[in-house]
C-alpha cells in the first residue's frame, strides 16, 4: 500500500471517528455528580398524640393530651412535645410546651436541647415559668421507649423527668402498654405544688387497638401517687396524694 | 431430551420462519403468539427492533390498572404493566426511542445490560432524565444474550408499575434445549401511594409488619421450648433492640404480589403440551423488599440462567429469588395436568401463582403459605449457634417447623459445612447513627438456601449451586480490594453503605479501567440486600474459579460476606446500590466511576 493511500485511509477513518464521536448520542456528557438525587435527606414531619385520654378517677375526671412530633431530616429534628391536663369538673389545668433541638448520638438515642414553657390555671388565677431543657429520647435495650429530661428553670430551680414505656403486641392489632413516669425536684417550689425529692409516680396500662396503626382507641388504668413533700402541698389543697383512675383514650399519628 | 415436535413446529424452525418472514414483510413479532398467551391483557405484544435502524418505540404514561378486579393507577409502558416483553438478539444495534408522557421526569435503565453509560438510564448519574413530553434516544449495541429486564430509575415510579422483561436470543445457537418458553415477572403491587408508604416506615418502625411474635406465640414457644429458655430468648431480642420477625419492610398487608401483572385471584394462565420442555424464565421485578421463594409442585426445575448468564444445569425444587436477579428454569411436565407456578413472599405474607396448564382455566391446588421464619442469632452475626446446633436456642434449624420432623432435613451437611468456615471478625468502626446491629461475626452463608427454606426436605438452590457453563474471560487475580459493609438502622429507616446515606458522600467510588478487582460486600443488617452493580459484572466467588458465575445482583443474606471479582471494562458512572427502591432511596445508593489515566469518562471501550 502506498503511503497515500495509508494517509487517505488514516485520515478518512479520523473524520469517520470524529464524525461519529460528535453526531452521536454517545457524545453526550455525564451530568456533574451530585450526592442529591436520591430521597435520603428529605424533611419528613411528624406528629403523633400518644394519649388522649379521658380519666375517670374520684370526680375531677382530667383530659390528658401528651403529644409530640418533628420536623426535620434523619439526623437533625426540631422536636416539639406538649403535655398537660385539664380537669373537666373544674376550671383548673396544666399545659407544658417544648421545642428542642434533637440530635442522632446513636443508632437509638437523640440528644435534645430546647426550652420548656408551663402555664398553670384555676378560676382565679394563671401562672407561668420558663425552663432551660437537655434530654435524651430513644430506644433503650430490652425495647423500652425512654425519655428523660434535665430542666432549669428560669428561677434556678432545678428538676428532672424520665418517662419509659413498652408496647408488646398482644395480638397483631391489640397492644398492651406499661407506662411509668416519675420526676424529682432538688428545690422547692411551692408555688407550683412541689417538693423537692421525687415528686411522684405515674404507673399506667394501657390496651390499644390499632384500627389503623394511625389510630388506635384504648383503654386503661393510671395510678398516679404523689410522694414526700409534693403529696402534702396536694393534701393541704385539699386534693388527694393517690389517684387511682380508668382511662378511655385513643392514640393518633400522622 | 424431547426433540419430538409438537404441532409440527419446533421452536427453532419457527425462528428460522419468522426471521425470514420479518425480513420479507417486516413481521413484527419474532415470538409465536402462544408462547405468550396470557401474558397480559391483550395489548401486550412482544417488541422486536424494526427497520434499518432497528428501532423499537417505548411511550411510558399514566394508566389505570386492575389487580385482582380492584382499579389502581399505574405507570406503564405502551399501555402495559408489565411493560412488554422487549426481544432483542446479540450482535443488533438497536434504537430504543423513549417517549414520556406523564408529567414529571422518567427514564428506563435496562438492568443487567452492558452498554455505553449515557445508554443506562440513571438520572444524574449517567444521563439528565427524560423530561416530560420529551424522547429520549437511547442506542447501543447489544453485546450479550439472556434474560433481562427494564425499569425506571426515577423516584418511586418502579412501584407503580414501570417494568418490564427483555430477552436477547443468542446469536449462535442457544446452548438451552426448549420448545416453549415465558417470561415469568414476578413484582409488588399498592393500591397506596409509594411516597406514603416510604414515609411510613420513616415514621413507623416495622409499620407493616402484622407477623410480630405476640402473645399467642409466646405461649406456644413456652409450650415447646420451656418457660425460661422463652424468656431467655425474648429477652436476648429486646436486649438487642431487635425483632426476630423483621423479615420484608413492606409485606403482604400492603402488597398483592403479581406474576406477568395477575394478582393471585385473576391467575396467569400460560399453556403447555405434554413432554414439551418449558422454558421459564424467572425476573424478580419486585421494588419493595419481596424475595419470591418458587416452586412448582409436582414438578422439578433445572436452572439454566442466572442474571442473564448461562449456568451449568443445576436440578432443584425450590429457589429464592432476591429482587432484580433472573433466573432461567426448564420443566418438562409429563401429565397433562395443571401445575401451581408457586411464588411465596419471603416473610410469607402472600404470594404470586399461576397456573400452567395444558388447556385454559385449568387450575391445581394452590399451596398453604408456609409459616413464617423468624431469624436467628446468626442472622445477627452472633457465634452462638456456630456451637452445636443448639436447638434450645434460636437457631436456624428452629424455624417455627414445630410439627416437622426433625430427622428429615437434607440440609444437615450443607449447613454444618458452612458452620466449620471461619467467619471474619468486624473491625472497630460501629458506622454511626444510621447502622443499628453490627454483625460481629460474618460468615460466607453461600451453601445456605437463606432463612425459613431448607428445612422441609425440599432440594433448594443455593448460589454455591451457580456455575458458569462458559469460563469467565479475565483469568487475572484480584489487583485491589474494595470493601463495603451494607447498614441500616430500621428504627429509623435509613439505609447506607458503610453507615454513609449517599447524600452525605463526597464522590465517586473510583474503579480503574480494566483493573482487577475484588469487590468484597459485608451484609451488617439483619435483613436481605440484593445489591446491584450497573455496567459490568460481578463474578461472584463461590468456589468455581473461572467458572465464577456472573451475576449483576447478588442477594447478601444477614451478616453474609461476599466477594466478586469486577474487571470494569466500560468507562464511564455507573451506579451500585441495594435493588430495594426504598433502601436506594433512602441511602443504600452509590456511584461507581470508572475514569482513564486522564480522568476521562467519556470515551468508550468495546474490547
């Protein structure tokens, strides 16, 4: 072959390459990479009422909401809880409101950190304090939800709470329910009706039917039984330190 | 071996036929009309490349779609769910030209297919999507045969409906005896939104899981096993933080599982003639987290496939297919009677069937769902049950088989074998927040059919059962390691690799042009992960050596350890992930880049 000829082939096949390379889709680019196309950083919110519940217990019969959600993604929340009850045979309740940075520390647990807000009333009279916040929230072994918190509050008083509970399915859609929660106090603070030492302990049961896993009535009894120097401000109001009530109440989600 | 024909026509002289009848008239199927009767409605048609330029058209849109006399909305492809049956043969050059009609992006990625990787169909990986009202032209040339499949690579549109089988007939002669054959595509099915149901397992741990061990069950293993050793056993789960019923993520309680698009109720109805060997070929379509345990009572299957790749015949009863592996069976049924295609969800909270049948509306009788496995320490990666088989405990031979005969299982040998191996160690990294159980100890689980299979005399496959019947091509030892621990932490319902959600990773994993590596996947979850690598082959390492079957996904078991051997011979970014949509989404996901000494991806390489 001449060296023509070599050169002719040579560059056709060039132009024929480039020609190829630059009609075809193959010449298309990979778009830049990007680690955001995929759905694991997504903003999920949650809200979920834990108990609703009407308690019959020696005629003051309180609604009790204990509800709490998020907003945010897998590691970072901003956490809200609200808890409080209301007596139903007279003007008189307790609302307490968080909002908590809540952080993954483990596969289980979320470190949060927020603020707290009370508000207490009665016919006459209405009463607030503000608390500092820091609590740890997860799944302990043996399958225990936990949920303990270090308040401070605006006076300086310092008080802790822990709330576990346990869901065990009794069948596939009913579910019984032990609930403890206790709280300690190290100051005084008369004014909101309690002692220092521990405050007292809620033992509840509860059976819930899960329609839906979104919405489960149930039912239960709660034994709620002040302690110490908290039992005797009650007593001096003229309220009793042991409370033994049945509950009706239905848990909802979304 | 029944060469005797039936009806005159041999599936080989009718190839023959219709490749020159295509040729002259530019007939559109290359497939007898009854070798896909019932396959669907009667929309569905087989796809074959048409014209010069070999092109097929594919228009994916919105479409109602009845499961089981129930209406659902589906995304589907030329009004078909499954979309159709695509049959291409090696050697073609082919233009799939991909029209979306629905109003968001879509895409297809053919799942298994070696091809330039602006061809595979990922959205912002290897190409930009397919916006709506837009064709997207994908070209390639196909340089392989087998069973296939095709699914959007798009959000959560695989759940509604968008997949589809491929087949690509060899271009020499088939080393696979058949005189009929079906795709069998096997998938999931919700009337629920895919986005709820993702975010309800976000919220929810084990939403829906209505197979816990409850009370009733207590009482049952304090019955069987004693109170305390129950106890014991209870509480080394709680303790854990884990349930031994964490089997699928998604089950039966959402779920009507589908073959060829059938629910359960309206039956696929493929037909035979007796003495003829029936090709089925096996695609596990599911996106949530259904593996199909499949079996064909009354009759014995050979596998001849897998993932596309022809293997040495192996003869079994009963095989577990993980989500988006194929597998290719021959059965020869002898009586001219109905036979039940069996395919029960791994946590056995439904199943897929249909029936195969010398004539229409015939049926067998449809199997009890077995009871439903629990897992075991192993699963965990725990060593317990490495010593002795304890049968007091909760070991792998304690499988809810209360009313079995223990003396019967087959699955003695193999188990004991894998049980001698020694398992590898987990280093010190726990893999933070997302991961949840470590398994401690990992072990080679290969010779293991896989939880809540092997303990009922059936002959179960196994991947140690995988052989490739051609020796693998690159013969080089491994160069490089790559390892990578698949996690997950189900309280919280995200999904990782080496506890990094693909969003919080930097890059590319980088594979060099044509190096041989070893590709070492560690399962740390207690639950199944098939996992999938685009744009080249995993030669799985159980033992054959060159003989190493390909394979495009492989299904990790609970603290399985695997290894493959990769030769990345495609440039390009190909991704690699967990083949359950909602683990893939929520972060079981990465890129694999495979770059020239320039760090160029873009040419390509045909060698």
């Amino acid at each position: 072959m001449t060296m023509i000829n070599r050169t002719a082939i040579f560059i056709l096949t060039m132009f024929a390459i480039i020609v190829f390379t630059q009609s075809s889709v193959l010449a298309q680019k990979a778009p830049p990479f990007s680690n955001d196309i995929m759905m694991d950083n997504h903003t999920y919110v949650f809200f979920m009422a834990d108990r609703f519940e009407y308690n019959m217990n020696s005629g003051l019969n309180p609604l009790v909401l204990d509800a709490q959600g998020y907003i945010g993604k897998d590691l970072n929340k901003f956490w809200f809880k609200a808890e409080g009850e209301a007596l139903t045979a007279e003007t008189e309740g307790e609302m307490e409101f968080q909002g908590l940075y809540s952080r993954a520390v483990g596969p289980y647990f979320d470190a949060q950190a927020g603020i707290r807000y009370d508000v207490a009333y009665n016919a006459d009279d209405s009463q607030s304090r503000g608390f500092a916040v820091i609590g740890l929230q997860g799944l302990a072994p043996y399958l225990f939800e936990v949920d303990g918190a270090l308040f401070v509050s605006d006076a300086g008083d310092i008080s802790a709470s822990l709330e576990a509970e346990y869901d065990f399915p009794i069948t596939q859609r009913l579910w019984g329910q032990p609930r403890l929660e206790t709280s300690l106090a190290v100051q005084e603070v008369e004014k909101w009706g309690i002692g220092s030492g521990f405050n007292n302990v809620q033992l509840g049961f509860r059976l819930r039917y899960e329609i839906e896993r979104e919405f489960a009535p149930y039912i239960g009894i709660s034994w709620n039984r002040k302690l110490g120097q908290t039992a005797d401000f009650t007593r001096l109001e003229g309220g009793e330190a042991s409370v033994f009530g049945l509950i009706g109440g239905v848990r909802m989600w979304f | 071996m029944s060469e005797n024909k039936t009806n005159g026509i041999t599936r080989r002289t009718f190839l023959r036929y219709s490749a020159s009848m295509a040729a002259i008239a530019g007939v559109s199927s290359i497939l007898p009309g009854y070798a896909l009767a019932g396959f669907g409605s009667e929309k569905r048609d087989v796809l074959t490349p048409q014209g010069p330029d070999n092109v097929i058209d594919l228009t994916i849109g919105k479409m109602p779609h009845m499961v089981d006399g129930k209406r659902g909305e589906a995304i589907g492809i030329n009004g078909s769910v499954p979309a159709p049956l695509i049959r291409l043969k090696e050697g073609q050059d082919v233009l799939l030209r991909v029209t979306n009609e629905l109003d968001e992006p879509t895409s297809i990625h053919w799942h298994g297919i070696l091809l330039p990787f602006q061809m595979d169909g990922v959205p912002g990986v290897s190409f930009d999507g397919i916006k709506p009202g837009t064709t997207f032209e994908y070209r390639y040339p196909v340089r392989q045969s087998g069973t296939y499949w095709y699914h959007s690579h798009s959000g959560l549109q695989e759940q509604l409906g968008h997949y589809g089988p491929m087949i690509i007939d060899p271009a020499s002669e088939d080393p696979v005896e058949y005189d009929r054959e079906y795709p069998v595509v096997l998938s999931d099915w919700t009337f629920e939104n895919p986005y709820n149901v993702l975010e309800k397992n976000v919220k929810m741990e084990g939403y829906y899981n209505y197979q816990r061990r409850d009370v009733g069950e207590f009482l049952n293993d304090v019955k069987k096993k004693g109170f305390g050793s129950t106890i014991k056993d209870y509480l080394s789960w709680g303790q854990m933080r884990m349930s031994a019923t964490d089997l699928l993520d998604i089950t039966g309680a959402t779920y009507t599982f589908l073959m060829n698009g059938h629910g359960p109720e309206s039956n696929w109805n493929p037909l035979f003639k007796k003495g003829e060997k029936v090709r089925l070929r096996f695609i596990n379509a599911s996106a949530g987290t259904t593996a199909f345990d499949v079996r064909i009572p009354g009759l014995d299957m050979t596998v001849v496939q897998a993932d596309g790749q022809n293997v040495k015949p192996v003869s079994i009863e009963e095989f577990r297919i993980g989500i988006a592996e194929t597998y290719d069976v021959i059965v020869e049924p002898k009586d001219e009677k109905p036979y039940t295609i069996f395919a029960e969800s791994l946590d056995r909270s439904g199943y897929a069937r249909g029936t195969i049948a010398p004539r229409k509306d015939m049926m067998a009788a449809v199997p009890e769902l077995r009871p439903r496995p629990k897992r075991s320490h192993r699963d965990m990666g725990m060593m317990m049950d490495m010593d002795g088989m304890d049968m007091e405990g909760d070991s792998m031979m304690e499988m809810d088989h209360g009313d079995m005969d223990h003396g019967n299982m087959d699955h003695s040998d193999m188990n004991m074998s894998a049980m001698k191996e020694t398992p590898v160690k987990h280093g010190p990294d726990k893999h933070g927040p997302g991961a949840a159980a470590i398994a401690q100890n990992q072990f080679n689980r290969m010779g293991e059919p896989g939880i809540g299979l092997g303990n009922d005399g059936r002959n179960v496959l196994v991947y140690n059962d995988l052989k490739s019947l051609e020796p693998n091509i690159d013969e080089r030892p491994a160069e490089r390691e790559v390892e990578l621990h698949l996690t997950g932490n189900m309280e919280r319902y995200m999904w990782s690799f080496d506890g990094k959600q693909f969003h919080e990773v930097k890059g590319p994993i980088e594979f060099e042009h044509n190096e041989r590596l070893r590709l070492t996947l560690v399962n740390d979850t207690m639950m199944e992960h098939p996992i999938h690598l685009h744009g080249m082959w995993m030669e799985m390492e159980n033992g054959n050596g060159i003989y190493n079957p390909r394979k495009h996904t492989l299904l990790l078991q609970p603290a399985q350890r695997i290894s493959a051997l990769v030769t990345p011979r495609d440039k390009g970014r190909w991704a690699f992930h967990c083949h359950i949509l909602y683990h893939m989404e929520r972060g079981m996901f990465r890129v694999v880049q495979v770059a020239d000494e320039d760090g160029n991806i873009y040419g390509q390489d045909y060698a």
